[in-house]
C-alpha cells in the first residue's frame, strides 16, 4: 500500500511540475555580449529554481546592433521584449516619453537605498527609478606591469598623454605582435565616441558652446584627434578602426596590448586567470590629463535593467530584473565565479565589504573614478549640456554615431583627421539646425 501511495505521490508531484512548466510565463530578454551578461545566462538555473513558473528567452546582441534594435522597437511599440539591456543615457529620456515602467515595489529586501547616489540620479525621473544597474563603470587605464619595467618607466598618479604617447612608443613590438596601445575604433556613439569624447572633455574640449555650435573646428579637439590618429596609427594593432570593446578585451587578455583605456568593468576579465593569459601583469591607472590640466575624462556607464511600458508581462519581468540586479545575485556570483568577478560599480555596499576590495585590486580605483564624474560639467568650459561620454539629449544617438563613423574612417586611413573633423562639424551643425538646437 505504501509502494502505491508513493508512486501516486510521485506521478502527482510530477504532473504538478508539468502543470508549472505548461503554465509558465515566457519573457523576452534583450542584453549585450558582454562578460557579465554572459555570465549571467550560465548562472540561470538558480533563478529558475526560484521561479519555476518564469521561462527566460535571451536575445543576445552586439552593442551597437542591440542599441538600434531595442530603440526602434521601444520607439514604434513593437513590444518584442519584456526586459531591455540599456544604458544610462537613454533611460532618463525614455522614461520622459512613458516608454519605461517605473521599478515601484520592487520585492523585499532589494535595498534600492544601496544604489550608489550616481546611478540613483542618473537611473530616475521626478523621483522614480526606471532601470535598475546591471554593472557600473568609468574609464581608466590597464597596462602590462612587465611591460612597463622593461620600457623603463613607471606608471605615475596621473599620466599625462605626453606620457601615455612615449610608454606606447616604447612598449610597441610589432615583430612579436605586442602594440603598446589599444583604443576604440568602431563607429558608433557609444563605441568609439564613448572613448573619444572621453579624451576630448581631458583635453578641454566641449561638444557645444553655449548656443549649441558645434566645436569641432577648435584647437582642443585638434588635439585630441590628432593626438588620437598618432597613438593608434604608429602604436595600436592593425584593424583598429573595427574593433571595440571586445575586440580589445580579447587583445588585451592575449597579451598583445601594452596599455588600453577603456571601462574599468573590463578589470576583472584582464586579471582572471581563467580568460586572461597575463592576470598577473596588470596594472590600473587614472584616465590621463593634458599637461597641466585636472581633468581626467572620467565617464560614467551603466548597463541597466529596464521594462518597456508596451510589456504584457510587466510582473514577470520585474521579478527577473529584482533577482539579476539584487545584492543576492551578487553573491552567487562570489560563490560561482569569486567574489573578484561580480558586477561592479552598482552598490555602496560592495565598496564598503573588505573582502572585495581585498580580492579585487581594481575596486579602489573603480569607485573612485565613478565618483569622480561630474555629469553636470564633464567639459572646463561653459556648456548647455549633461552627460560625460555623450551628451545627454535625443539627438544624440545619431549625430554621435555619424561623427564616430568619421572618425574611425580616419583611423582607417580614407580619411584625413582635419576631414573627418571638417565633416563632423557641418554635419552635426547640420542636424543640431534641424532639431531647432541652433537658431
């Protein structure tokens, strides 16, 4: 009799199982290639322990291709996805059309008071969070520490890129494929003109003058280009106008990189010992200066967490957001992967746990860049914008893509740089006059 109760109990918990599974509800989730969202997919089978009646489906997408998918989905409520990966830059103008839900309610224990101030700022609109921080990030510079001895040279508090050009003249050996820098150069306004406008703001240039004029026909971006082209045509790796931030992680991680500046969420893939074929030679250094000057380009990035407001699945999707960027999630992937690898730059609460800035020895600088920012001022002269590596309005998106394109065809040589800076003048003048910016 006992046999009998327990095979039906076992056919009843296995139909209950089957009933979960037939009635689940599927949500669709568009993200980057990037590591930690990678990471993230291999580590779905707790979330699924969790919510069994939730199945996940992952669009997984290049960055610049994710960005024009999610965009013209969300802008013609084509309601392919429930949960969108985006950034900082187009929540807050998102969320003014009503095209995001606000993240209220959000379940118990999520501590959204833990979100550091700057990301709380710049992830809200009148008071209401919007997207939730998947990972955090400024700029900052990784270099070969073997390298450097060699060149002769140490790395100082705050290089300049007088400084930056000579460790890259030195530590550049072609014959055995080591180039002593490696930078953006795909187009696109969050590739190639995230890095780009970084080094500008360093050098003192501005996007914009007070009426809206575009500026660059002025000497501050010159330099900056110029400086740009010289770095990468004498020190950086061939095909350099087609890679991004991946390309240049994995040039990087295979030892084939001197220096790379670029987001300070790549540290923890350069010193994995796991991926990287040099984690034990790295070191980190602030974004440089021009010479005399103070500020350091830093940016401010985060990839985000948000549901469109055309989602039928809103619940759902928000259970899945709440677990993805929850202090919980934080520490699985400590207990997985090593507390060195969790997403950074999200939480005051991470910073402030030794055994991270122990184990991590890029987790100083991190914060330290990221609250350094000043997204009200990124440039030292007068502007009518926000932002840091983009400028913080609609047009954006476009005009900083199509001035990337241009800049890149310069690094591939078609191009000279004044052209490319001659064309990206009359363009964006162009546009700016269009969207009623200019009178």
């Amino acid at each position: 009799m006992k046999m009998i109760n327990r095979a039906l109990m076992g056919a009843c918990a296995v139909g209950a199982f089957a009933a979960v599974a037939a009635h689940a509800e599927t949500i669709t989730v568009a993200t980057v290639n990037n590591g930690d969202m990678i990471r993230m997919q291999g580590l779905m089978g707790e979330f699924n322990k969790a919510h069994p009646d939730i199945d996940v489906e992952w669009v997984t997408l290049e960055e610049n291709v994710l960005r024009q998918r999610v965009t013209t989905d969300i802008a013609t409520g084509g309601g392919q996805y429930d949960v969108l990966t985006i950034g900082n830059y187009e929540v807050p103008i998102w969320a003014k059309q009503d095209w995001l839900v606000p993240l209220e309610g959000m379940p118990e224990g999520y501590d959204a008071d833990d979100i550091l101030p700057a990301l709380q700022k710049a992830l809200s609109l009148d008071g209401k969070l919007y997207a939730a921080p998947f990972y955090a990030e400024s700029a900052m510079i990784m270099y070969r520490t073997d390298l450097m001895e060699k060149a002769g040279l140490t790395m100082p508090e705050a290089p300049t890129w007088a400084f930056i050009k000579e460790a890259a003249e030195k530590m550049t050996d072609k014959a055995g494929e080591v180039y002593g820098i490696c930078l953006r150069g795909k187009a696109g306004w969050g590739e190639n003109m995230a890095f780009i406008t970084a080094m500008a703001n360093s050098n003192g240039a501005r996007w914009f003058d007070t009426d809206w004029k575009p500026q660059f026909d002025s000497p501050e971006w010159k330099t900056t280009l110029d400086t740009y082209l010289e770095l990468m045509t004498n020190y950086g790796p061939p095909g350099a106008s087609s890679n991004g931030f991946n390309e240049n992680l994995a040039l990087f991680q295979t030892g084939k990189c001197g220096m790379w500046m670029d987001a300070t969420v790549a540290a923890s893939f350069v010193t994995n010992p796991k991926d990287s074929q040099v984690a034990d030679k790295v070191g980190f250094a602030k974004f440089p200066v021009r010479e005399g000057g103070e500020n350091h380009g830093n940016w401010l990035w985060s990839w985000n967490l948000a549901i469109p407001s055309g989602s039928k699945k809103q619940d759902a999707a928000k259970t899945f957001v709440a677990w993805a960027t929850s202090k919980e999630y934080t520490a699985l992937v400590a207990k997985e992967e090593g507390i060195a690898n969790v997403p950074p730059g999200t939480r005051t609460s991470l910073y402030e746990n030794q055994d991270y800035l122990s184990a991590a020895p890029f987790a100083q600088m991190t914060i330290d860049s990221i609250e350094a920012v000043n997204t009200d001022k990124p440039s030292d002269q007068e502007i009518p914008y926000t932002g840091a590596q983009f400028v913080s309005i609609p047009e954006f998106q476009s005009i900083g893509t199509a001035v990337g394109q241009q800049f890149s065809a310069a690094l591939a040589g078609t191009v000279s740089g004044d052209q490319a800076l001659q064309s990206a003048q009359a363009l964006t003048t162009r546009e700016m006059t269009r969207a009623g910016y200019i009178k």
